[in-house]
C-alpha cells in the first residue's frame, strides 16, 4: 500500500504530514451514510418537489420524459479506434457523455418521484456503466502504448478524466437512491462497488506513475478533477466495515494528491490555463476540499485557511470582460456555455467570503432558466439543485474590477471604470510558452469594446488526437501567427517554458494603466535584440495604446524575410489609409484601429468551420499585417469611432 509523504499547505492544516496520517484521516472521517453533502432520496424534506426550483425540475423532465422508450446512447469499438486512425475523439466522447446525462437526468427525477419508472431507468443507466469496457475517454487511454492495442486493455484501466467523471456519477447515485436500489434491485449496489474498485480505486494505489498525480512538479487541472472523484468513490463505495482502513489510505492519498495542487497555486489564485479550464481545475479543487470538509464534519476546511485558494474564487470575475465575453487565454473559448456550475462558485465564495465572487455568480442567474443542469455531471446538478442559499439569493451584477494585475501569469486585465463593461478593456499577457493548454502568445493583447472583444484571441477548435501531441502547433490556433504579435524576420514564437517574456513591469494609475515588457525572449529569430512592447489604457484619452520598439542586427546574405506586426479582428473590417474601422460583434460600438500613415496593411480572411470557434465569432476572422521591415517602432491605437461615440 503506498505512503503518504509529501508535506505541503494541506498537510500543515490537517496535520498529516506526520507518520500517522491515515490514523488521524481515519479518526477524522464520518461514516459512510454521514460523508456527503446531499441528502438521500429518503430525506423528502429536501427531495419533495415543492421544496425544488420549478423551473430546473421542468427544464430536467422535460428531457428526462424524452429519454423514456428511447435506445440508450451506445459508445461503439469503431468510434474509439477512430483517435488511432483519424484523430476523432469526439464521436465516441459524445455518446457517452449523452448516456451518463442521461442517467443523471434518470436520477433526479427518481429522487423527486420514487417512480418505478424512474428507478428501472437508473438501474439500466448504471448496470450499462458497469458492462462498459472502459470508463477511460480513448483519447487518454495508454493501451496502445502498453499493450499495443487500439481498444482498452480491460484488466489494466487507464485512470483518467472520464473514468473518475463515472465512478463519482455512480458514488453519488448510490448515495441518493441507495435504498430505492436495493429494494428494486438486490445486488446491483455491489455490482458498483466491485468495478469502482477494479477501475478506479485498485488501479489508485497499484499505479503511482499517473502523470496527472504532479509527481514531477508538473500539476495541471487533472489532479484535482481526478482526486475529487476518487475521494467521493471512496467516501461513499468503500462503506464495508472491512473497508475502513483502505478507506483511510485512499482518502489520504487523496489530500497528498491535493496538496501538490494547492502547493503550486500561485498566490493570486491564477490559472495558467485560462478561465474556460477554472471550472475543471480550480473550481474542481475547491469542490473536492467541500467535500472532505463536510466528511471530517468541518473540521478540515481548506479553502478559508489557505490564501491560494480564496484568491483563486475570484479568478472568474477577474477575467470577466462583460457579458457573456471573457478573456480566452490558452484553450478557452471567449463566449463559453452558459450552462456552468455557477452554484460552485456561489458556494466557494460564500466558504471564503469573498463578496464580488459571489455576485459574479449570482449575477449569471436569469429568469426562467435552470439552477443546474446534468451537463456538468450529477454531483454538480445535485449540490446545485439542493443549495438553498444559491436558490434564495438575490439578483446582483457582476463586480467588474477597473485593474487587475496576475503577476504569476504576468496578465492584465484593465478597464476604464470599475462596475462596467462600457467603453474600451484591455487584456495583456506576458508569460511563456510552456503553459499548460498553452498557445505561443507571449505579449498578445486583447482589446474589447462595451465588454464585446474586437481585437481577440481566436480560442481553440474541436479537440483531436493531435492537440495534445507533437503536431499541437500544426494547429493554426497555437500558432504565434495567428494572435495580435510580430513575426519577426519571418519567425513566429517558439513553443517551450524557455520562450518568455522578459523585463515586465506593470504600472496602475487613474489616468493611465499600462504592461510593459520585452518578447525578443519568445522567438528564435536571427538578430532580434529586443523587441519591446509597451501596451495602455489611457483613460484620459479613451484609448488604447500600443508602443512597439525593436533593435535587430543588420541583415546580411540574401533577401530580409519581411518583419509584420499582427492583430486578430472579430466583425465587419473596413481598411484605410491609416487603419482599420471595425464594427464589432453583438452590435458594439465601430471602433477605429490606426497606425501611422504609410505602414502598409494586408488583411487575410479566416474563414471558420469549426464549431468551437464558429459558435463564438461566426464565419470568419480576420488577421491585419502591419509590414514594419523599414521601421524599428509602431504605434497602434485603438478607440470608439468619434460618429458613434457616446457622449459620455
């Protein structure tokens, strides 16, 4: 059985860095029937309908009532082999997570009417889990690697993602309609039991080489959306007497597994990653330490205690540019779903008082439309529909910050008021390009105009096998190319943690706030001394101001590869002499782009077909190249077109 024995902010609050860390985890837990934050099905106090959102039961029936009589979403061998044959993931992806959807959808509605209907329908949804070959999404699985083989190799599971996603789905299952199983369908609980532990809990402790575990240093957002689900497994399926001391081992390899996570948090709570991967990272992290909160009975409450994470719930409303638009650093989409956990956020803010966190959230309700939804997973539609406090708050905006500085991503984000989205924002990000999820970006901006961005970050397309392989910067996405960069002699930015900005300084003030720093270090281009940037926001002026100075060594031998300064736009370009007039989307205010007269301009149009990036930015994009090979300087400024400006 292995040990625990890294020490880091979880383990001084807990005090199990010591020898006996699995017997103070073991003292510490509840019971099995004591360990989650949701009431049974049993509990009509919470489950009778009348207690319940109208609207998320009718939105979930409504669903659910379809489903009756329907075939259930089958996920085909042909369909997993296709990420080794053509790289598509997303076919097999989609009808498993349509049937685990489904089997949430099953469950609530068995939980609010202990219909027969309803139990028949989760015991279908739950023994075709356990008769699937694998819960591991095949885009993760090592088969091929381990076992030469394009299908899972099913006595040696892969322990990813989508395999915690199951065996949480079923934890929770198990907790709400237990009792209702047992009576319908004797045995099935410990069919669930037996493959949680084959799947998920055996290959926990038998493996220690998972890479999401952060052993090497590299943590990213699957340790803690994995460990959270493993925590719930054990807190809920391993309830024989037997099992209390393999209990307490996996638990405490759990809190190990999450302090490597909390331990590189950064400070200000920023995710390198971007906002779109907080709700599968940080917001992941923040649920799985609620949980061992409500399982030690608040004795072991992480989130107020450590700084980390009270900074890291405001992330969400840090990176917030209005509306629905955020700041899409890495492989994030700038309009995401609506349908997020907000309820989470409402909690975690709450937890750890953070006011404007909770605002933001509150702020993302909207008449007529559902609490939670079973997109998210049945533990987060069930915490959803079940919180009280987020059910009876009242209505709120966004706290919309003027300035914020993220010195551990070197990003900022400033705006020309606090409380709104009207006028110009701008975003900068210094940085590397090593990060995870990462796109070679270094010094990229972000201008947005009444919180609708005009001059963008492009986001990502459908994944594939190749977005997370050697051909991730085929994809043109990733590529310096295509953000609001130079190109450099011909070069775009390189990719690798060593390829970073350099001499960042960030200056806030009331007129003027404003990102400087040098990207010369993201390119590997012949005889780029430095290339300085110099990116504002000047509120006196309402304008955006972008300084671009460099020194290159003179060119010898052949023809100079031409030097470009790039900007990304999003809606309808009109080119002029000087610049660009620009309409941007949703029907913002034309803002007007310009640069001094005489640099000469070349618009290429992006034509769009993915749905990631169409359902953001429409059909197309375009990209402006400024050719700056005679000059060694550049001014780019951005404001509201004076015919259209407000007179504010």
């Amino acid at each position: 059985m292995p040990t625990t024995s890294y020490s880091g902010p979880l383990a001084a609050l807990f005090g199990t860095s010591r020898g006996d860390a699995v017997d103070r985890v073991h003292e510490a837990l509840a019971s099995p029937s004591a360990a989650l934050p949701v009431a049974p099905a049993d509990d009509r106090s919470v489950w009778d309908a009348a207690s319940l959102d109208p609207v998320t039961i009718a939105d979930l029936f409504a669903r659910a009532e379809r489903d009756l009589g329907e075939p259930w979403p089958l996920p085909l061998a042909s369909q997993a082999a296709r990420v080794y044959r053509d790289g598509d993931r997303s076919v097999w992806e989609a009808a498993a997570f349509a049937r685990q959807r489904r089997l949430s959808r099953a469950a609530v509605a068995a939980a609010i009417t202990l219909e027969d209907r309803w139990i028949d329908e989760v015991a279908d949804g739950v023994q075709l889990l356990c008769e699937q070959s694998s819960w591991c999404w095949p885009a993760h699985d090592d088969t091929f690697a381990r076992h030469g083989g394009v299908l899972a190799t099913v006595d040696d599971p892969f322990l990813d993602l989508g395999a915690g996603e199951v065996v949480g789905q079923l934890a929770w299952v198990d907790r709400l309609l237990g009792v209702q199983l047992d009576g319908r369908y004797p045995g099935l609980r410990a069919r669930v039991r037996r493959e949680a532990r084959l799947r998920v809990v055996d290959p926990f402790l038998r493996r220690r080489d998972w890479h999401w575990l952060g052993l090497d240093g590299d943590v990213h957002n699957w340790n803690p959306w994995i460990h959270g689900n493993v925590l719930l497994a054990a807190l809920q399926l391993l309830d024989d007497p037997a099992d209390a001391g393999l209990r307490a081992d996996v638990v405490s390899l759990v809190i190990e597994g999450l302090d490597r996570y909390v331990a590189v948090l950064p400070a200000d709570g920023a995710i390198d990653e971007g906002y779109s991967y907080w709700w599968n990272g940080a917001c992941r992290a923040l649920e799985a330490l609620d949980l061992l909160a409500c399982a030690t009975g608040g004795r072991w409450d992480a989130a107020p205690a450590v700084a980390a994470l009270r900074e890291t719930v405001a992330f969400p409303h840090r990176m917030h540019l209005g509306g629905e638009w955020y700041l899409n650093l890495a492989d994030g989409q700038a309009r995401p779903i609506r349908e997020q956990p907000w309820h989470e956020l409402h909690r975690a803010a709450r937890r750890v008082g953070d006011d404007h966190a909770r605002r933001h959230a509150a702020a993302q309700r909207r008449d007529g439309e559902p609490l939670a939804t079973e997109r998210e997973g049945l533990g987060r539609l069930l915490r959803g529909m079940t919180d009280a406090a987020w059910r009876e708050d009242a209505a709120a905006t966004s706290p919309l910050p003027r300035d914020t500085w993220l010195p551990s991503t070197e990003v900022l984000v400033t705006r020309e008021r606090a409380g709104s989205a009207s006028g110009l924002t701008l975003a900068v990000k210094g940085g590397h390009n090593g990060e995870h999820h990462n796109h070679n970006d270094v010094g990229s901006f972000v201008v947005a105009v009444d919180g609708v961005p005009v001059l963008v970050d492009a986001g990502r397309p459908t994944y594939t096998a190749a977005t997370f392989g050697p051909l991730r910067y085929d994809i043109w996405t990733m590529q310096s190319t295509w953000h609001s960069v130079p190109e450099v002699r011909g070069a775009a930015q390189s990719a690798g943690a060593e390829f970073a900005a350099s001499l960042v300084s960030v200056d806030i003030a009331d007129e003027r706030t404003s990102l400087a720093l040098d990207l010369a270090g993201a390119y590997d281009a012949h005889g780029l001394v430095s290339w300085r940037r110099d990116a504002a926001l000047e509120r006196d002026t309402a304008r955006v101001v972008v300084d671009d100075r460099w020194e290159l060594e003179p060119w010898v031998g052949a023809e100079e590869p031409r030097t470009t300064v790039r900007m990304l736009v999003a809606g309808e370009v009109e080119l002029r002499p000087d610049g660009l007039r620009v309409v941007p989307l949703e029907g913002a205010p034309p803002v007007l782009v310009r640069w001094p007269e005489g640099v000469s301009a070349t618009l290429m149009t992006r034509e769009l077909d993915d749905p990631m990036l169409t359902g953001v930015w429409g059909d197309a994009l375009t990209r402006v190249d400024l050719d700056v090979a005679d000059r060694r300087s550049l001014r780019v400024t951005v404001e509201l077109d004076a015919v259209d400006k407000d007179p504010r």
